[in-house]
C-alpha cells in the first residue's frame, strides 16, 4: 500500500470509528430541556422520544400558592386547584412522553422540586382525570384517618437524594418518583399522559413570607428507560 493510501485508509478508519461513537453517546444519554413559562419541551437527538410539560391551572397568582395540608390534596384536585376563596391552593401538570416508533420502552419518572425560598417545602402527587375533565387522586381525606395509612405511597416531596449531574435512583429518590416501570409503545401507544398536583406545605407555622410569592418552586421532570436512555425537560 502506498503511504499516500495508508493516511487516507487510517484517516477514513478513524471517521467513521468518532461516528459510531458519538451516535452510541447520544443514544445512550439526552437531555434537553426549555422554559416559556407555561410550556416546556424537550426533544431527543437520535431517539425518536420527546417529554412536553404542561401547566393545566391558569388561577390568577397575583397572592402566590396559599399552603395547604396533605389531607386536603383530595379536595383541591377536584376542585382544580380552587380554594374557597378563589386563589390558588395547588398546581396542576399534564406531562406527556411520546414516541416516533413503536418499539415498547419502560420508563421510571421523577419529579424533583427546587423551592425559591429554603423555608418553603413542596408536595407532589399523581392524579388522574376522567372524560369530563374531572380530576381526582387515588386516595381520600377519609383515608388519613386510617391507622395503617402511609401517605408516603401516594405523597412525594421531590427532594433529590442522589448528584443532579447522575442519573437517580428508585430507592435513593423514592420521594420524586412518580412514574414507575410504565410502558410505552406496542400496545400501550405511543404517548403517555400523566398529571400531578403540586402544592406548597402547610408546616403549621405562620408563612407570611408567601404572600405575592407567584414563582414558589422550579421543578424538572426526567423519565428513564429500563435500558439507560433518559429526557428531562424544567418547569414552573
């Protein structure tokens, strides 16, 4: 071979060996995440897999998030979030994951909260909506009144156990997970919804410091698929 040739052979070897590289990172590991207040998107690269965050509430935040106890989770789902003043007790979220293909994934997905103020302690848990728009959560007032009640099972508090810059884990961030071993694709469909409720904890301590406070929190949503790949996308 000519040593002309041998550069070229070496050079085209060493190409296509960074390509396979690059799209076996990119497979392995995307994030992408925007903000414009009411809606995030994130979209994968090489994947054919997106995350979209939707906020359902539109209450006027002109007073902030009123806090509000667990026990009454139930209530404020039904109610869209309304207290009995008008204002705002809860947000609402639809997250959607979606799909290109049919190819079955099984996703976990995390819901992890950054209050604004470190006094400030968030709550989050799933609720569900029927075809009239009725939203609702999987537990009752009534069922705090249990003896053998766990609250834990149904109430999340988002707080992250494990490095923001690893992927988490079921058993670190049980407190943000969400979604868990859910399929997407086959016969599932090819988009998922879920919602959650998010609320600002009633400590029992005076909170005057909420007043007027209309961004509370930042959240992030991230969904993983059994074999590694993961999407994350932030919203308010």
């Amino acid at each position: 071979m000519k040593k002309l040739d041998r550069k070229m052979f070496f050079f085209v070897i060493g190409c296509v060996t960074f390509a396979l590289l690059v799209i076996g990172a990119t497979y392995a590991y995307f994030t992408a995440s925007a903000n414009d207040n009411r809606t995030v998107k994130g979209d994968a690269a090489t994947v054919s897999f997106g995350l979209n965050v939707n906020r359902i509430t539109t209450i006027d935040m002109a007073y902030g998030l009123v806090p509000m106890k667990n026990n009454q989770a139930p209530n404020a789902a039904s109610d869209k979030c309304y207290d009995d003043l008008g204002r705002a007790g809860c947000q609402l979220y639809k997250i959607t994951v979606h799909s290109d293909s049919d190819t079955v994934m099984f996703l976990d997905g995390y819901v992890f909260m950054t209050p604004k103020d470190e006094r400030l302690e968030t709550r989050i848990a799933n609720v569900y909506t029927d075809d009239k728009e009725n939203y609702y959560t999987k537990f009752t007032a009534d069922d705090f009144k249990k003896d053998d009640f766990d609250e834990s099972n149904f109430i999340k508090t988002g707080v992250r156990v494990t490095d923001s810059n690893t992927s988490p884990k079921r058993t670190e961030d049980y407190n943000s997970l969400i979604v868990s071993n859910e399929k997407i694709g086959g016969d599932a469909g090819r988009t998922r919804e879920f919602y959650i409720m998010v609320w600002v904890y009633d400590n029992g301590e005076a909170q005057d410091y909420l007043q007027g406070m209309q961004l509370a929190y930042q959240g992030s949503v991230t969904f993983i698929t059994a074999e590694g790949n993961e999407i994350s996308a932030t919203f308010d």
